[in-house]
C-alpha cells in the first residue's frame, strides 16, 4: 500500500471513529497533494508525498514559534496536533550521530577537503538522507565536518 493509499484507508477510519481533528488534517494533506500533482501534472511518488509532508510540518513548526512569542497556546497546541498527526505518514527521522556518520563517509568517499567541496557533499547527503533527516541539520553537520 502505498503512502497515497495509507492516506485515504486512514481518512476512511478518522471519520468512522469519528476523530475530526484526524480527518481534517487528512483532507488537507489530501489535497495538498491533489494540488501538486495538478502542478507537477503526474501522480505523486510515495517520496514526492513525504517532500509535501516534511514541507507542512517545517512550516507548522515555524508557526509555533511565533504563536509562542505571541502567547498564543491555544495556537501552539493546534499546531503541535497537526503535527503529530502528519508525523505518522514521515519515516523515522535520523539521529544527529546517524547523520554525522553519513555525511563523514560521502566526505570521505569524494575525498573533499574545505568548503569549496561543500555543494557535492550536500548534493550527495541530501539524496542518501531526503526524508530521513532535515537539511538544515545535514547543512550544520557538513560545515563542522568540512570546516
């Protein structure tokens, strides 16, 4: 079953338990893909839906933070809601030591030396990582390690 699938047998069982919050963070995620596949005109792969997926919980997370600068909890735990819920559909995420030690054996196996290798160290980490860990923490583990 792929992730598309997983998607709609989940929507069906939200609205038969009748878990409203579920179901319409499903419908959303829905159709947010249903929008980029008109976009992209073709069907989304399982890692095309797990790119959109990672997109709205960076930027729901983004939204806690200034909800909690505005002293908006009733916002934050919204946000916090829908972010458990989409992060049932995202692969496990990387630790910073798993990242680390795939960023050290690309580093090593191109044999980069400084800084000037960094745009083919992250070209290789974020294909071996995509999805599996954010790129702003594979970005910070290459510059220590490169650095």
């Amino acid at each position: 079953m792929n992730l598309k699938e997983r998607l709609l047998a989940d929507l069906y069982t939200a609205m038969r338990q009748q878990d409203l919050q579920r179901r319409d963070h499903i419908r959303f995620l829905r159709s947010i893909i249903a929008n980029a596949e008109i976009e992209w005109q073709r069907e989304a792969t399982d890692q095309d839906v797990q790119v959109l997926i990672s997109r709205e919980v960076r930027q729901r997370e983004e939204a806690i933070e200034i909800y909690r600068q505005a002293g908006r909890q009733d916002l934050v735990s919204q946000e916090e809601a829908a972010i458990a819920v989409l992060s049932d559909y995202l692969p496990e995420q990387a630790s910073p030591d798993a990242v680390r030690q795939v960023v050290q054996r690309i580093i090593t196996e191109l044999g980069a030396s400084g800084m000037k290798d960094m745009g083919a160290v992250m070209k290789r980490a974020m294909s071996e990582l995509r999805g599996k860990a954010d790129g702003s923490l594979v970005n910070q583990i290459a510059r220590d390690l490169l650095t």
